[in-house]
C-alpha cells in the first residue's frame, strides 16, 4: 500500500465521516432515535484498526475533525475517538466504565505494570496493541490545536 493511497483513504474517511459522501446526508441514529446507526459503528471499527495497522498515517486531520465537532456539540463522533483510543493508542480502559464506578483499587491498578493491569482490570486478559500507533496518536493529542 502506498503512502498516497493511504491519503487518499483518510480523506474518503473524513468525508464519510462528514455523511455528506456520495451526494447525500447519512443519519448518524438508527430509526428508534436512540442507537448509533450500523454504518456508523462499521466505520469506527474500521478507523481504529486502520490507524493501528498503519501507524504512520496522518492522524491530524481525524483529530481536528473529531475535536471540531464535539466541541459544536455533535457528540455522534465521539464513538470514533473512543475507538481510537482503544485500538490505536493501546487504552482499553476508555470502553470500560466511567472512572467513578472503578474502585480504588483498580484505579491504582491502572497506574502498574502490565501484571497489576490484568489483575485488577482486565480479568487476566490484556489486549495486544501497536506502540507505534500510540506514540503517534498520543503526539498528536498532546500537540496542536486539537484541544486536549
């Protein structure tokens, strides 16, 4: 796969994400008005294990994006950030419960090593993630006007 192949995927995947592709405006809720539609929840998966395969695509302009439409008040997209933390970064815990349901003690387990993790956490299963793709998402969250 060449590098701007890859390009051109992330700009289709921001104009899809944009549910203006193809001439038409997707709904982001099924037909109950409550749940995420499919193709939304297809696309999120798929975001996440494209940007931990190949971690050196451009993850700026996703983020920008993401960032710009939380804070306009869509909260659709923020299944998208949570799948790129999960699976890109490495942080499994952003699908678990809010941090307040946690006891303490597996709050202090989350700070540990890899061994305390799956102790206090993960019921003895850690996921396997890229440490390329996390160094990458990671910088790109911490510099920039993304506002994290």
């Amino acid at each position: 796969v060449t590098p701007l192949s890859l390009d051109v995927l992330g700009f289709c995947i921001l104009s899809r994400l944009d549910g203006t592709a193809g001439g038409f405006n997707r709904s982001r809720l099924k037909d109950d008005g409550v749940n995420v539609s499919q193709w939304l929840q297809s696309l999120e998966s798929f975001i996440g294990a494209l940007y931990k395969r190949f971690p050196f695509l451009e993850l700026a302009g996703i983020t920008s994006y993401l960032m710009a439409r939380v804070s306009s008040g869509h909260v659709m997209e923020l299944g998208v950030l949570r799948t790129l933390l999960k699976e890109s970064g490495g942080w499994a815990f952003a699908d678990y419960a809010p941090a307040a349901s946690l006891s303490m003690a597996q709050l202090e387990g989350r700070a540990g090593s890899t061994n305390l993790k799956r102790e206090t956490m993960s019921f003895g299963v850690v996921p396997v993630f890229n440490e390329r793709a996390s160094a990458a998402l990671r910088h790109v969250l911490q510099t920039g006007d993304v506002g994290v």
